[in-house]
C-alpha cells in the first residue's frame, strides 16, 4: 500500500492509567489534584487531548470515585490552558477468576458493574471524549480478563451517543475493529468513528509493525485513528502511528521512562513526541483544530 503519512497530527496524553505503576515512579499522579496538574502541564507542552483515569488518593489504587472525577475535570476546565477532555470507561469490568482449579467462586479483586454505573462519571461530567474497550481479551495476569460482552458494549455505546460524548473506540486486537463497525452499522455510535489502537499490550495485538498495519488496514478510511505502545516502543510508535497516517498517544499510563535510568514526567513524553512529530515534517495541532476535526464541542465547568 503507498504511504499515507498524516501531516496534522494530534498528541493524546495518557496521565495515569489503572495499572499498578503507583510505586515504581513518583512521577505518577495519585490524587485528582496531581492528575489535573499533570494533565494541565502535558497540555502546556502540546497535548491536544488529555486522557484521565482517576486514583486512590492515599493507596494509589484505581478508583471509579465519582468525586474524584468531578475535580479533576473540574481542575483541568477551570484552568488557563485549552484542552480536549477524555475519560476512561473502562473500569468495571474486571473479572478475575479463582485460579485453574477453582475458577469459581471468582476472586475479591473482581470489579464487575452495570453499564450505567461503567458511564455514571461520565454523565456527571459530560467530557468531550471516554473509552469504550471494544472486545473482551485476557491481559497480563494469569487468571484476570478484561471483560466487554457485545450486549454491555451495545448498552454503554448508546448511552455514550445519548450523552452526546464521543466513544474512543479502544481496539486490542483486529476482533475488536470488526465488532466497532458492526456498532457503527447497527447505529449504536455514529460514524465517522474515534479509535485508539492499544499495540503490545498482554495477550492482544502483538507489538509489530506487521500486526499494526493489519490494523491500520482494518480502521475505515473516514474513521481517525491514533495509536501507541508500551515501554520503550512509545516513542517509536509516535513515528510508526504518524507514518500510517493516525495520530499518536504518550503518557505515563502506557510508559514510566523517558531514558535509560530516566523516569519521564508526561509533559516531557509529550514534549518529545511533538519533536519526533515535527522533526518528521508533519505539524502538531491543537484543542479547537481537534474539535473542528472529531466534531465535538467544548464544555464549560459543571455547575455544582
């Protein structure tokens, strides 16, 4: 196929994430002030959306704390910088089993809910953009699985679209690219769809560049689609996403260093992956640009 490079491209800073980083880098956000702020220091730098999971202040465990989310998108509109807010929707499906010979009953780690408290944070805070991880997959963890029905899915898109918020359509592995257009043909979401392809993460879409143009090919032509990796390959995404014509996420939710023996702020994984970006000939764009784009509209602080 002949290249597509994007020549605007939008920067997504992932600030925190729900995995179990809290203690391996005092540079991840904890408390709703700490992700505001950090937030808010990655848009400074050229983020044009900022995407937020929320925390346990004290443990630093992920938390689906309705007041938590109210002040950090409170903190991050209420602030002097512009920038597109997305949150996760993630949370609450979370199935973690007994072990191999005793699946059942499943363990106290488990963190199963309905879909309308899945998106009760996002009701209350109305952002511009949330998740929807499209497909259900095992991660990392020997007996937790990431668990999406087709039938939570269908309920927590249309609530997204009655909301008026724009689902990022979280795609793990090709599977759930195909089941994303079969919600975009069944009127769920509306297209053009927002999609976000999740490279490397623990048993999806392995970390190669064979396996991302496999899913670069399978986003629609009229969609947009931003892509990332973990680890050490952040950075080498931001060029691969770029070069395959998306546009690409950093943060210290998907990568905690910046160099050998370097832990990374997320401004400066944003302030990097703007130079890689323009050092490419390609331009950053920013909030309003991205709005005018995806079609979205800029809300005010919510009224207490």
């Amino acid at each position: 196929m002949p290249l597509a490079m994007n020549r605007e491209v939008f920067i997504t800073c992932a600030v925190t994430g729900s995995g179990g980083t809290q203690d391996r880098s005092p540079h991840v956000p904890r408390s709703p002030r700490q992700i505001a702020e950090s937030a808010i220091a990655a848009a400074k730098a050229g983020a044009a959306v900022v995407h937020c999971h929320v925390r346990d202040p004290e443990t630093g465990v992920p938390s689906r704390d309705l007041a938590y989310y109210r002040e950090v998108t409170d903190r991050i509109r209420e602030a002097e910088v512009d920038v597109v807010l997305n949150l996760t929707a993630g949370m609450g499906g979370d199935m973690v089993f007994g072990g191999p010979e005793a699946p059942l009953p499943l363990s106290n780690a488990t963190d199963m809910v309905g879909a309308s408290e899945r998106v009760a944070h996002v009701a209350e805070c109305l952002p511009e953009i949330c998740t929807l991880d499209c497909g259900t997959m095992n991660f990392a963890e020997a007996d937790y699985v990431m668990t999406n029905t087709p039938g939570m899915l269908t309920t927590m898109g249309r609530l997204m679209t009655d909301l008026g918020v724009m689902p990022e359509i979280e795609a793990f592995d090709t599977g759930h690219l195909w089941y994303a257009k079969q919600l975009v043909k069944d009127r769920v979401l509306t297209g053009p769809a927002l999609v976000q392809l999740c490279m490397g993460v623990p048993w999806g879409a392995p970390n190669d560049l064979n396996t991302f143009m496999a899913m670069v090919n399978n986003v629609p032509d009229d969609w947009n689609f931003s892509a990332f990796s973990l680890g050490r390959d952040q950075m080498a995404y931001v060029a691969a996403a770029v070069l395959a014509g998306g546009h690409v996420r950093v943060g210290l939710e998907d990568n905690l260093w910046l160099g050998k023996g370097a832990l990374a702020q997320n401004w400066q994984l944003v302030e990097r992956a703007q130079t890689i970006i323009e050092n490419m000939g390609a331009r950053v764009i920013g909030p309003e640009e991205v709005r005018a784009k995806l079609g979205l509209t800029k809300r005010a602080p919510v009224a207490a």
